[in-house]
C-alpha cells in the first residue's frame, strides 16, 4: 500500500486512513462543531468503532496499489 497526506475535512466514505497505528477504512463521516465553535470530523470504521479529529488535521491517507 502507498499512502499520501490528506486534511480530515476532505476524508470520504471508503477511504483508508492510518489511525492510531492500524490502517482503518472509513465507512461513515460528519462533521461536529466543537464547544469553542470549531469543526470536528467524526468517522466510523468499517469494523466498527468511530473516531474524532479536528477537520485541518493531516491524516495518512492509504492507497491501494492499481
């Protein structure tokens, strides 16, 4: 797998991203406004569990060889 560097806020559905040290696929997104007013980004994994960070944080993002 390669990966490249991709901002939470443009994260989609079916994206892999590396989190917490594991490769996780992203099976749903929302957004949140946070108690200071800024913006969170909430995934859910594919195998369950979900996840919360602030939408202009770098995330790995993880693709799959053609």
């Amino acid at each position: 797998m390669t990966a490249a560097v991709r901002m939470a806020v443009v994260v989609r559905r079916g994206d892999v991203i590396g989190y917490a040290g594991r490769w996780r696929t992203v099976e749903h997104v929302h957004t949140v406004q946070t108690a200071s007013g800024g913006l969170s980004i909430v995934f859910t994994w594919q195998d369950g569990g979900s996840a919360r960070v602030v939408a202009g944080e770098m995330l790995l993002l993880g693709r799959r060889p053609a």
